[in-house]
C-alpha cells in the first residue's frame, strides 16, 4: 500500500511539471520575461554631455516598447515584445568613456556577464570601430545609431548595422547646399575653404570626404587642420585659421572641443563668411549651455529637427514625452538614438528565436516605413553587404535664436537663411 501510494506521489508531481513546463504564456500576476539589449556610450569624459542626451532616448524608447502608446511607431501599441510572450527589454547601460579598449571589455562584460541578446552604440565613431570588432568575434548583433565614420559599414563585418546615414552623405549636402545657395538665392559664395575636424577615425574620416568632394566641385582648400580632441587650448590652430581667411569653415569636432573652438573664435576675432559643422559637439546641449548667443549662426548637418514636426506630427509627439520627463527637446543624437532602439527592438521582436543568429536574419529583414520614424529618412532597410541603412538622408539646420532651425532642402523649410555669418563686432551692435 506505501508503494502504491509512493507511485502515485510521483505521478502526479510528474503530472504537475509536465502541464507546468508545456504552459506558453506567463502565468498571470507572474512577471514579464525580459529581454536585455546592452546599451554602450560616454557618460564620462569629453562627450559626456552627449551621453546624457543619448541615455535619455533610449529611456524614452524602453518605455514606448515596454508600455502601451497612441504612436504609430513600432511596437508603441502594445506592451513589450508581443512575439515573445510580451517581454519587457531592459537596458543595461555602460560607460564608454570615450575609450576604445574600455568598450571592447564592455561588450565583453555584457556578452558573457549580463546575458544580452544584442549590443547598441557607441557615438564615437572610434569606439564604435572597436566595439563592434569585437561583438563581430563573439557573433552578437551590433546595431549603431549615430556614428557616421564611412569606414565603420566597409569593413566587412556579418553583425553589425547603422541606421545613420555616413558622412560620405553628409558631405555631399554641404556642397549642394552651396550650389543652391548659388543657384536659388544668389549668394556669391568664396571656394575657400577651411577643415578643422579632430584627428581620430571620426574626424580623419569627415576630412577625407571634404577633401575629394572639394577637388570635385573646384573648391580650394586653403588650410587643413586636424587637432587631437583631447587638448584643452587651441591657440596653434586657431591662428592658423585666422591667417587663412577669408574662406568658410568645415569642422567636425565633439562637444567640448567645439565650443573651446568657438570661444576662440570670438576672442580672436575669427571671422569666416560661415561654419558648416558635422554635427556632433555643435548640437550637443552643452553647445548652447555653455554659448548662449555666441553659438548663433552656425550651420550643421543634421538627420533630425524640432520643427520637421509642422510637417510631420510625430516627430511633435515623440518630442513632447522626450521634453515631459527630461525637461529638454530632443536633437539629433537623441532623435537617433531612440530610432535605434526602436529597430532593434522591432527586430528582435520579429525574431524566431531570442538568441544572436535569429536576431541578425530579423535585422537584415527589417523594412520600416517613413511615417513609423521621428527622422525625416525614406525609411529603415539594410544593405545586406555592409549592414548599411539605405533609407537615410540628411538635413542642414542654422542656429536662430536659440533654436535649430531647419534650412535645408527647401522643401522641409519655412525658414531664412542668414549669410555671411554677422562678425563678432556686428553681434555687438545689434545686441
């Protein structure tokens, strides 16, 4: 009789865990399972101020995905991952430092530690080199939001991806902006130009760019200065600007870097008939914090701007949740970072599986409409060979007011366009 009653116990327990184990969705009140996507950028050192701003959209994103939005943005309708039984993602966030071999141990540290089922980052172009080489040899999908190096999609690399267009792109804009300005506003424009970028992968890269495009259109390079991000005075090449003006000035440089850069200018008296910046450390919250007036004027290459939403209301939408909880508008670096997320997310919920390979086929099958992004792009599709978005574009925007303004193409603005750059003495006058 104890045998059988023995027999019996064991049954129903194997009873028990079989129906348990063979149950596919998670058990009500039971909760959520959740996905952990590692999120690498430099909360500390020379770009830390972009760092934050990049934190912030990839906070705001985590919530649409993990929570339920009126956005027509993907996955904003439901919560989670609904492909995989709603999970969550959670992101683990670490600090590059702006360093390279700190972001190798990162990946590292967030493969074999943390369990994550891809890698997203890392701004610096450099870092991202280095990041992403070694995500290539641990086979775990690398999805890179902001960094623009042309270099970073013709390495060959099977797991990594870029959402943004490169500065091979970004270039080209500069000078059809000069032909239209030419051609539609009749501005006579010198072809003098200046470069000024940092002397890292970034930086090197940009240069390269300018310097073929400028042979191309009959531009004349009258000064090329590349300048190491890290020092903390100018004063060699802030001369060496000034002696070679008249011209315009092409620069490509961080956050504090920038705005030493245009400290100088103004003590120096530096004054270029424009700045035509790369983005980064010209549109970095620490760029008008710390300039205020003084940052007028300058144009940058963009992929994203606040008033793009007159014309595209969700651009408007995402901006006001972005400004409730962090009390600032977006920019370019945040706009990007938070479309980042949201495809690989979409990937990874697209996926059969929640392991590297699957997540890899998803993201090379990815096709995301314009209307479902905050960025003023064609869409979201990857060349298979360089893991490339094939769908971006960019935009020129010009600080007015305190504000970036949209001024090119034509067609995405309402706005002015104030050329030459007024010189310091003329700022004065008017107050």
């Amino acid at each position: 009789m104890n045998f059988q009653k023995t027999i019996c116990f064991v049954l129903g327990l194997f009873s028990l865990f079989w129906f348990t184990g063979c149950e596919k969705d998670t058990p009500k009140g039971a909760p959520a399972k959740t996905v952990k996507i590692g999120v690498i950028y430099p909360f500390s050192g020379h770009s830390a101020s972009s760092g934050k701003d990049l934190k912030a959209a990839i906070k705001l994103a985590a919530e649409i995905i993990n929570q339920s939005f009126d956005l027509s943005i993907p996955l904003a309708g439901g919560k989670g991952l609904s492909t995989h039984g709603n999970a969550v993602i959670e992101i683990v966030f670490k600090d590059s430092q702006s360093d390279e071999a700190t972001a190798r141990q990162l990946v590292e540290e967030l493969v074999h530690k943390e369990n994550v089922t891809a890698v997203l980052g890392c701004y610096n172009s450099s870092v991202t080199a280095a990041a992403s080489e070694q995500a290539e040899v641990l086979k775990i999908p690398f999805l890179n939001p902001e960094s623009t190096s042309p270099i970073l999609t013709q390495r060959g690399l099977k797991w990594f991806f870029r959402t943004t267009p490169d500065d091979s792109m970004f270039a080209q804009n500069f000078f059809a902006f000069f032909s239209d300005l030419n051609k539609a506003l009749s501005i006579e424009l010198p072809k003098r130009l200046i470069l000024v970028y940092e002397n890292r992968l970034w930086g090197t890269g940009v240069a390269r760019a300018e310097k073929k495009l400028a042979m191309k259109h009959a531009y004349q390079i009258v000064e090329d200065i590349p300048y190491d991000s890290k020092d903390k005075s100018y004063e060699a090449e802030l001369e060496n600007i000034k002696a070679a003006l008249p011209g315009v000035i092409l620069q490509a440089s961080y956050a504090d870097d920038a705005v030493l850069f245009m400290k100088g200018y103004k003590e120096k008296q530096i004054n270029p008939t424009a700045i035509l910046a790369m983005n980064a450390g010209f549109i970095s919250p620490s760029f008008l914090e710390k300039l205020g007036m003084d940052g007028e004027y300058i144009f940058s290459r963009e992929v994203w701007a606040l008033d793009i939403g007159r014309k595209k209301p969700l651009v408007a939408a995402v901006n006001n949740l972005f400004k409730e909880r962090f009390n600032r508008n977006m920019n370019g670096n945040s706009a990007r970072a938070f479309t980042g997320l949201i495809v690989l997310a979409d990937a990874i919920n697209r996926s059969k599986a929640l392991e590297p390979q699957s997540i890899r086929e998803a993201l090379l099958k990815t096709h995301i409409k314009s209307e479902q992004l905050i960025m003023p792009w064609d869409g979201v599709v990857f060349d298979p060979e360089t893991g490339q978005n094939i769908g971006g574009k960019g935009i020129i925007v010009q600080i007015q007011k305190g504000e970036y303004r949209t001024v090119w193409p034509r067609n995405l603005s309402e706005n002015p366009i104030i050329w030459p750059m007024p010189s310091w003495s003329e700022r004065g006058e008017r107050g």
